[in-house]
C-alpha cells in the first residue's frame, strides 16, 4: 500500500474480529476484507506501518487489511514524512481470526450462511471447526470463486467433502483428527493447503476401455491398490511399458504410470497421507541415447513419465518448478486416439498449461549430445500449485498469427497447429514446439506438420510453405478444416496427388486417403491469392518464392504473366 504522503509502507496484518471504536476510527464489522474508516468529523488522511507482509490497501481516509495479525494506524497530515506522537491515532491494533463452527442447520453446503455459527460463509480471516453432526459439509464452489478459509479443523468423527471439480484454499493449518475418511476429494476436486502429514481420500474417475496415466496424490501409495487391474510403468531406455506385478512396489510421488480401465474399476482411490512440499528428486529424468535421425524423423529417447502428486492443479508456466534438460512441451494421453499437448503457451487437442489432479504426462529430455545416458531434472513445490477444473487430459485469448487444422473421419478428429513467432527457429524450438505422438486407433486419421520432424504444435519465425502429413491405418474418406485462424489473411491447402488447391478461410477440404500411401501429401500456403479474386473466381493463382501456383481445375484457360 501507498500512505497519502506518498511514502511506501509494508503490508498490514488483518483479519476479522469484534468492533473496535476508538479515537476517531471505527472497525466496520463483517467478513474480511474490512476497513479502518476515519470518522466523517474527523476525515484525517491516514497511513499505516507493519512489519508483516500481508495484503494492505489504502485509499483517501480509508486502510483495508486482509487476515490476522496486527499494525498501527496513524493519522497524519499530507506531505508530512514523520509520525509525531501527537498524531498517532492507535498502536498495535490487533485483530484476530473469528472462529466460525460448521452446524448444518440448513443443509451441507459450505457455501450457505445458515450452516455457521457466525451466520458467514467462512472467508480468509475465519477459523473453521467441523464437529460430528448429523448433516456434514459439502464444498462446492468452482475454481474460479474457490471456498477459502484461515485454519481448518476436522473433528473425530466428522467428514468433509469437496464435491466433484470444486475447491477449497486453508491458508492457515489444516488438521484432520477423523483420519482418511474425514477428508474426502472426489474426482478433480481441489484443496490447496500447505499443512503436513494430512490424511484424506482422493478419487479421480477412471473410464473403461482405455489406458490412463495417473500418478499418486498420496505418500506411501503401492501398486496393491490396483491388485488385479493392468498397472505399467513406462521405461525410457526401452521405449516400452512394463507390468507393475509386485503389490507392494511404490507408486512413487511425482512419477507417472499407466493404468487400464475395465467394467469393475471405475475410479482410482487413494486413501493415505496427502503429498505436500517439493517432489522430484534430482535428475529424475533419463535420455539413454541420440536421436536416430532422418524417416521417419523420431526422436525415441528421452521420453520420460511424470504425474501431478497434488490434490490439486499445477500450472506448467507458473512458479515452483525446476526444470533442467528438458522441452517445454508436455504430453497428455487423452484416449487411445488421440493425445493432448501443450507447447509455448498454445493447446493441442485439449491440451492445456494445467495439469489436472492424479494426472500422468509425458517431458521430453533435449539432447545435447553424448555422452549417454544424460539425465535432467522436473521437480516442483507448492508454488506450482492452483485451482483450475482442466479435464483429465483452453486457450482463453486468440494467440496471434496462428493456425489450427483438424482432420475428421470415422467419428474421430486430431490436431495440429501452426504459429508464426519473432523468437522462433525454422529448426525444432524445444520452447515452442511440440512433438507428434499417434494414437493407436488404426481408423483415426493423424495430422501434423513437418518440421525436423513430425509436430503436433509447429512454431516458425515467418510464413512460408509448410509440408503436412496425413497419417491412417485403413483406407477412407477424411476431411481437413481449419478451426482456428488468427491474423493470418491467407491459408491455402494444397493437395500434391489432385492437384487442388483450398482456402481453408472459406471451405473444408475433403479427400480419400489409402492406406500406405505418402503421408506428405499436403503442403500449406501462407501467400496472397489473386488480386480481386471473386468468391465464385473460376481458377486459384497465387505466388510464393517465384513461382505461379495456378489451379484450373478440370477447365481449361489461358495464363498471361506480366512483369
């Protein structure tokens, strides 16, 4: 905060409490944040000192504190630079957090006043107990307006829930005396609290018939939690997924596994002691050789699993991660068809910065030539951690200068997108790009841009001609569109084996494709088409680097090219 003399102040320590009069001030009473307001008799500018650090505010006759602890509040003249004892208006305020004890008098939402003894929805400056009564609490707010409080306490006996996608800040400590089932966290709820040694139960939702990769929100979780379901670890140096057999082996905090899900196991429970702090040990990723190099342009070292080990989201741009040898893409096994990535704060197939709770992901170690193996190293506090209801697998603000096409066919889609960035390279940029990993379905038809090699996300310093592979399994009819196009006038499709060319602005292109044939078959064109070209024109004819592209179609015509 800013007193009105200008001079820069520490933050102030606040919090809720009784209504405290004195000398010319009154604390309005109510949930934090409050204010200290000068008396209309009085109107003094004011200002505060604080050797805590907590949010303060100031404006005209008015101080807002937000939390506990306690400042001094002065009133003094603007422009004056000192605090004469003449002029001071109170020391060492201090204002405690309001106890406020779950009753369930009126049903088991959280969010519902009548449920507290305080007759308030709990806030920051509230110490919250929930004793065993008969209707136990139920959060339910949404990440975006997440149910916060200041210390939590869990009685014997009673249960706390945190409903399906919902949140729940303790900024304070949290104690849970009714030990696992005391705290409850369905699939994708969230808690964000700093306390050790907390138990609690964490579900997360395990459809059938596909693989996931899940990791452990809980300390001392084994594999005997899936005793009779196919639990895998992934190896690096093999390329390949190998049976987790023995019950006892640990699932261990921060590592990712893959888990099939089958008609008796629809979600993963983990009932333990919640991970909090900093997970991942040093070089806990592993690159065991060099890129093979040329077709089909696969880099296989170097891919190592990781899992989220929070009952929380992490944001992979945020604070609190070390990162060291690695690409700045991450990889997401959405279904058996497709895989969802992020790269350089752009999306791919769902793909975002926040990684869900229990959700496993895939890190690529960069190379840096031998010797091998080389290791790197992913690890993370609780500063990464945030409240975000992402799927189990959004870009909010159109990215400038970008391109996303899909192709559909068979009741099933994939992406791939293109983006022109200053930073960029015309080489693979492990900031920016994201490489392609293929689904498994021999029906869904892949997509991607060639650079190096295939990407799913393809970032490039300035427009030019990009080659675009098409990859299926079985013969058939496909269609490609562009969803998405961002400040970029022309994108124009070309079909090397027809001949055709498509403004992806104004049409979907579609095509039969046969198994095995090409997969470079497209080519991307970023130039102006003709001058005064009608919507109903009846040719295409563009230029890139000094040559004429025309396409006729099956008419014929004359072409007169002037200097």
């Amino acid at each position: 905060g800013q007193s009105n003399d200008g001079k820069n102040t520490p933050g102030c320590n606040g919090g809720n409490g009784a209504v405290a009069i004195f000398s010319g001030w009154t604390k309005t009473f109510g949930d934090p944040p409050f204010s200290l307001t000068a008396k209309a008799t009085s109107e003094l500018p004011v200002t505060y000192t604080s050797s805590n650090t907590n949010v303060a505010t100031i404006s005209g006759s008015t101080v807002t504190i937000v939390g506990t602890g306690s400042c001094t509040i002065y009133a003094n003249q603007i422009g004056n630079s000192s605090f004469p004892a003449a002029q001071q208006v109170n020391q060492n305020l201090t204002v405690n957090a309001v106890s406020n004890t779950w009753n369930g008098n009126v049903s088991s939402d959280w969010n519902t006043s009548g449920n507290w003894s305080s007759n308030a929805v709990p806030a920051a400056g509230h110490d919250v107990i929930i004793p065993d009564v008969s209707i136990q609490p139920i959060v339910n707010q949404a990440s975006e307006s997440a149910a916060i409080c200041h210390d939590l306490s869990i009685n014997l006996g009673a249960t706390l829930t945190i409903a399906e996608g919902k949140s729940i800040t303790v900024l304070g400590l949290l104690t849970n005396n009714a030990g696992t089932t005391g705290l409850v966290i369905e699939s994708g709820g969230s808690l964000i609290s700093s306390s050790a040694n907390v138990s609690a139960t964490v579900k997360r939702a395990i459809p059938s018939n596909e693989w996931h990769l899940i990791s452990s929100p809980i300390t001392e979780a084994q594999a005997g939690i899936f005793a009779g379901y196919y639990l895998q670890r992934h190896s690096e140096p093999d390329k390949r997924y190998y049976d987790i057999t023995e019950l006892t082996d640990p699932l261990v905090p921060g590592s990712g596994y893959a888990l099939y899900g089958s008609s008796s196991l629809s979600q993963a429970v983990f009932a333990g002691i919640l991970n909090t702090g900093s997970i991942g040990e040093s070089n806990n990723l592993s690159r065991s050789g060099a890129a093979a190099g040329g077709l089909p342009f696969v880099d296989d070292y170097g891919w190592n699993l990781l899992g989220n080990p929070y009952p929380s989201s992490i944001d992979w741009l945020g604070s609190g991660w070390t990162k060291t040898n690695v690409e700045n893409a991450i990889y997401i096994h959405r279904s058996s068809s497709t895989w969802a990535t992020f790269a350089g704060g752009v999306g791919n197939n769902g793909g975002s910065q926040y990684i869900a709770p229990g959700q496993g992901f895939f890190v690529h170690m960069t190379d840096a030539g031998a010797p091998y193996p080389r290791t790197g190293t992913v690890s993370m506090t609780d500063a990464a951690r945030v409240h975000n209801n992402t799927s189990f697998f959004k870009n909010e603000e159109p990215i400038p200068d970008l391109l996303r096409l899909k192709i559909s066919g068979n009741g099933y889609e994939d992406e791939t997108v293109v983006r022109f960035l200053n930073e960029a390279t015309t080489g693979f940029d492990s900031d920016f790009d994201a490489r392609k990993l293929y689904g498994d379905v021999a029906e869904a038809a892949q997509i991607y841009t060639l650079g190096d090699m295939p990407l799913s996300i393809n970032a490039l310093p300035a427009s030019q001609v990009i080659p675009v592979g098409v990859k299926a399994g079985v013969s058939g009819t496909f269609s490609i569109s562009a969803t998405e196009i961002n400040d970029l006038p022309y994108v124009t499709l070309e079909d090397t084996k027809t001949g055709i060319f498509t403004e992806l602005r104004k049409n979907t292109y579609q095509f039969s494709l046969e198994n095995g044939e090409n997969e470079l078959r497209f080519k991307l064109h970023f130039s102006a088409l003709a001058i005064n070209e009608k919507d109903n024109s009846e040719a295409e004819i563009y230029s890139h680097a000094n040559t004429v592209y025309v396409n006729f179609g099956s008419r014929t015509g004359e072409l007169f090219i002037y200097n």
